[in-house]
C-alpha cells in the first residue's frame, strides 16, 4: 500500500504548483502511471480522494492515464508492446532490449476551474 | 478551465536524495546492495550466511528495514557487524530519506559494503531508489515458482536472483527450472544463484561472486 505515500507526494507537488487561493479551484490532476510502475489507479485515486478531503482542495481528482509497457529492439529495431510480461523480442527473440515506456510516474498538469465560469 | 503544466516524476524528492546518498556512498568507497523480498524468503539468514564467509574479505554493514522489531537487528548485531535498525511503523518500504539519515549513525570508518535489508514486500520497496548500487531480490522455493511473473516489476528492476531454500524443493510445489525462466522472461539479465541457508548449498558460489565484484552494469 505505498499508493498512499505516492498520493502524498502528489499532494505536495500540487501544493507547490498553485497559489494558496487557488487551492480550492483545483478540479483534475493529470498524472501517467505505467503498467510497470507497481502502482494500483483505483487505490490511488482512493488514497488521493482520501488525503484532499483534509485540504483546501475537496473537489480535486486525480485523471490517470495509464501507460502499457513498449519495448525496443536494440537488435533488429523492432517496436513492439510488452505482452504478457515476456521481455524478448517476438521478431528475432532477442533480450537486448531499450524500455520505452511503462515505468512512468509522473505528474502532467493540474487543471483549475476558473471562478469567472462559476459566478456566470 | 485553466491549465497549469507540470510534468515532474512524482517521485522526484525520493530520487533526489537517492542520488546524494549514491554519491556520499561513492566517495566513501561503500558498496551498497538493496535486498527485496517477500516476507520470510530469508534476507537476514543470507546475510548472516555472507557475514560467516566473508567475515575476513569485506567489512559490512546494515542497514535493517522492518514495519516492526529490532529482532533482526538482534541477529545482525550477534555477528559483530554494524546495524542501524530502522522501524517503519506501518510504512511498507524503505524511502531514500530514511537511508540518508541512519547512514548518519553509522560509522562507515573501514566499511567497504553496506547491505540495506527492505521490508518485506514485493511490489512497493520496487519503486524507491535508495542509493544502492543494485537491487537484489530472493525468493524463496516454497514461495512457488510463479513469484516472478507476479511481481514483474521488482525482478524487473533487480540485477541479481537469489532463489533460497532449495533444500526444499522435493517438498514443495516449485519447479526450479520453470522459477529460473520465469525469472529470466521478466529480465533476461539477472545473475542467478541457488542457495539453501539451512544446508550451506550455493553459499560460497554467492559469496564468491559477491566478494570478487563482479557486478552487472545497471
């Protein structure tokens, strides 16, 4: 269960990221997890939902964008999505590969309701 | 809506202080190893194994991770070997910022190998660099011979397979064989040994290896 501790740090980016007066306005958190990355979306978005409760930013939510696993053949170049977890290239069965994605964890951006729109 | 554009890894803060305690183990000559496991593969009998063998060819210490306990800091600690034991309370994986800070109550005078012991659990100490130079992961035979393809992502970012308890396995459920290729389908290359602490079996081929520093390239 570290989706708690990674919710946190989150938390404290996005915390850094916007003005105190803005804190409320914080509707979406944009954040890439990779298929990789060991981290659980749902028990995230529970924990992220859980720790905002506490803040200035009751109604922000978290919007994942899950990564799959993709692979390059350093061998013979082939581009290809990692199935199955099998880490060998299914066109020349080599092992010499280069991870393109799926160890992301990163946050994206931060999306603020604007006041204006509210009061209209 | 207004946008506000990040893109920061969210764990940059860990990665940060990984980094500077890297760099404080480099320039203290201090080889630090990263040990992930279930609970109860045997990560601290290894190390008591290694502390016997190779008690005249390397100067350790340890760093012990548990949610709860000093016992194994107990058991390291009855060999002679420095050992800062850190108490999680709860938290289900070491984070860089513990290890910068119990480095602190370590002497590291004459230490040449520093072990970090995680707490056990396979899916979350994967995430967090600590500032070692590898990760090593054990599993054990009677954990069955799936554990890698369950838990992709720590033998994906480990460097070296230990499989302890093989003195078991015409006991228990695991194919020694089908355990290796699983392992090697996640990651092609992990360095692998088979050991058993109970009878001593592969013992002096892991500390062999361990002692000549023959490490993979990360």
């Amino acid at each position: 269960m570290h989706e708690l501790a990674i919710a946190q740090n989150i938390l404290e980016i996005v915390q850094q990221s916007v003005t105190e007066e803005q804190e409320p306005d914080v509707k979406w958190v944009r954040i890439r997890v990779g298929q990789l990355s060991g981290v659980v979306p749902d028990s995230l978005d529970f924990c992220f939902s859980a720790i905002v409760s506490e803040t200035r930013m009751q109604q922000a939510g978290l919007a994942i964008e899950q990564v799959p696993t993709v692979s390059r053949c350093r061998d013979c170049g082939h581009q290809f999505q990692i199935e199955d977890m099998v880490f060998v290239c299914p066109s020349c069965k080599s092992a010499n590969l280069e991870m393109i994605s799926g160890k992301e964890l990163e946050i994206l951006e931060i999306e603020l309701e604007d006041k204006r729109d509210n009061a209209l | 809506m207004s946008v506000i554009t990040i893109e920061r890894k969210i764990l940059e803060k860990n990665d940060r202080i990984a980094e500077k305690n890297r760099q404080f183990f480099k320039e203290h000559g201090v080889f630090v190893l990263n040990f992930v496991s279930s609970p109860g593969a045997g990560k601290t009998s290894i190390l008591e194994k290694t502390f016997q063998e190779l008690s005249a060819t390397l100067n350790i210490a340890v760093i012990e991770g548990d949610v709860q306990t000093d016992l194994d800091s107990q058991r390291v600690a009855s060999y002679g070997v420095p050992v800062v034991q850190i108490i999680t309370m709860g938290a289900c994986h070491l984070e860089a910022n513990l290890i910068r800070d119990a480095v602190q109550k370590l002497n590291l005078d004459g230490i040449d190998t520093l072990f970090i012991e995680n707490v056990g659990n396979l899916v979350c100490p994967s995430n967090y660099d600590l500032g070692e130079a590898f990760k090593v992961v054990v599993v054990s035979t009677t954990e069955g011979d799936d554990k890698p393809l369950k838990y992709p992502g720590m033998f994906r970012n480990s460097s070296v397979l230990i499989i302890n308890k093989i003195d078991l396995v015409p006991y228990v459920h695991c194919d020694l064989k089908l355990l290796k290729e699983n392992a090697l389908q996640i990651n092609p290359a992990l360095k692998i040994f088979e050991i058993s602490c109970f009878t001593g079996a592969g013992i002096p081929e892991w500390c062999s290896w361990l002692s000549k520093r023959e490490f993979p390239r990360l």
